[in-house]
C-alpha cells in the first residue's frame, strides 16, 4: 500500500522505516531536506496514486492546523488524511468537518510507543468512520506490536485521540507512583541498594511494567539521578484528561495529583521529579534538564 508521511521526526522516521520494512511504498515530507523524500508537499501528493492517504505526525495544535489546511487544499475527494499526532479530540472534529466538505476522510490515529515503536510495534487508538479505517488496516496491522493486541478502532472521529489522552493521563499516574515510591527508598537509611530494590520488582511482582523496567534502566545509567534536575514538562495530554473528566464529572485523583506533582517540579528541584524525568527520556527520547554544579 501506499502512504504519504508528513513529519520524520523520532515517531515519524520510525514509523516510516517500519511500514518500509513489511512492504509498504512511503513518501515522506519534512522541513529538514536531510530527512525528506520529497521537496514539498505537493510533490509528496504527486507522488502518490489515488486514492491517497497521507499520515500526519507533526505537533498538536498550530502546526497540526497548517499541514491540513494544505492538504485540504492538494488531495482529492476520496482520498484520506490521518492525524497521527498528539491532537486534541475537540480538533479531530473540527478537521473532519473540514476535509469532509471536500470529500475527503478523515481518521485520528492515538499512537504509542515513543522511540521504541521501530523495534517493538506502536499501540494505536484509532477514531473514524468505518469505511476510511477498514481501508487503512493493512497500515494499522504493520505499525502494531505483533500478535493480536496493540490495534483498536475506537469509535468516531475523536475516539483516537481521546483514548491517547486518558492512556497518557493513566502514564503520570503510574510514573508518579514509581518516583514517589524511589523518593521514599532512595531517603530511609536502612535501605542500601535502592536500584536492586526496584531491579527485584522486575519478576514476579503486580508491579512489574515496562515503566519499572525502564526506571530501572535511568538507574543503572546514573544510580541516584544525580545527573538531572528534578523538572518535568506536561505535554498537554494530562491537562486535557483532568478537564474531560470534570466535564464528565469523573474523579481521578491520581492523575489530577500526578499532573500538579510536575506544576510543583517547576518550582524546586524535585527528586521525585529526577524519576519522572528519566523515565519520560527512556521510553520517549524527551529532553531532559541537566543537574546545576556549584
């Protein structure tokens, strides 16, 4: 099948890679000519038979906005766009609407798996008419994890994304209750060996996770996170999950105090915030802050 790709950063290259490497044909764009296929965007349509689908992996928001206003106004009635991005569900509709009234589908992918996706698959959350979906699952079944999970069509044009939200807002909470538990390991003097404490929680516990096993990593690379400072940036999808669940009047405490625990990491140098901040650089190459020296 063929797929245009809009954004080759560290989701999109990979992605890229991975579709190339079950047999698909991918075009990709980007604005660093050194990752691009292609000079533009209107090259990247040409290059492509219809019906087109070209997948958007760019970030949420403006950029987001500008590449589908492009688009809307390049592809042709039949043709697919997917907002694979981090996009907030209310825009989803917003874009569908506007790609419908030129015949053109619409389907908001929630995507997962960080820098990992190449090697281990991405989990993806999808939203969109039935019909635009159905026509996408040989992308869908070569971008998943092998064997029977890590795809679902979630529901209407939103439900992707939406689902992403809550699965990003369930990872604060979990993340936080790992750097909360290491914080209090790391201050009681009786524990010598905080790093094979949690290395010991890798088999056989409820507590096992990829997370435990990536906190475990950030461990062995600096033993007491000594090396960072205790500060973590909110990429928008916890916010959006806290104010979805008071406008369904949902409680979640844990993921309302896990949001609030990286307010509070702004304004001193946290350790628990040293936690979530090598966990966040381990699973999704996110930048981390140096520790100052005197």
């Amino acid at each position: 099948m063929q797929l245009g790709l809009v954004g080759l950063g560290k989701m999109g290259g990979n992605m890229r890679e991975r579709l190339r490497n079950a047999g698909h044909t991918v075009v990709g764009y980007d604005r660093n000519p050194e990752l691009s296929d292609v000079d533009s965007m209107v090259e990247l349509v040409d290059r492509l038979d219809g019906p087109r689908t070209v997948w958007v992996m760019v970030p949420a928001g403006g950029p987001t906005q500008h590449v589908i206003e492009q688009l809307a106004t390049l592809l042709k009635p039949g043709d697919i766009v997917v907002d694979g991005g981090n996009s907030r569900w209310t825009d989803d509709q917003r874009h569908a609407k506007q790609l419908h009234a030129r015949g053109i589908g619409f389907v908001d992918a929630g995507v997962s798996g960080g820098v990992w996706g190449l090697q281990n698959g991405y989990a993806l959350m999808v939203g969109g008419e039935k019909e635009c979906v159905d026509h996408l699952k040989p992308i869908f079944h070569a971008l998943k994890p092998d064997g029977p999970y890590g795809y679902v069509h979630a529901g209407k044009v939103g439900a992707g994304h939406f689902a992403k939200m809550v699965h990003n807002g369930i990872e604060y909470a979990m993340m936080q209750a790992y750097a909360e538990g290491w914080e209090l390991l790391e201050k009681a003097d009786s524990v010598d060996n905080v790093r094979e404490v949690f290395r010991s929680w890798q088999e056989g516990t409820v507590i096992r996770s990829w997370l435990l096993d990536l906190a475990v990593d950030a461990l062995d690379e600096d033993e007491h996170l000594e090396k960072l400072r205790g500060y973590a940036e909110d990429s928008g999808e916890g916010r959006w999950t806290v104010e979805a669940a008071i406008d369904h009047a949902v409680p979640l405490p844990a993921i309302t105090a896990a949001l609030f625990a990286r307010f509070a990491s702004r304004q001193d140098d946290s350790p628990q915030m040293k936690m979530i901040a090598a966990l966040r650089n381990q699973f999704g190459g996110h930048a981390v802050e140096s520790a100052q020296k005197d």
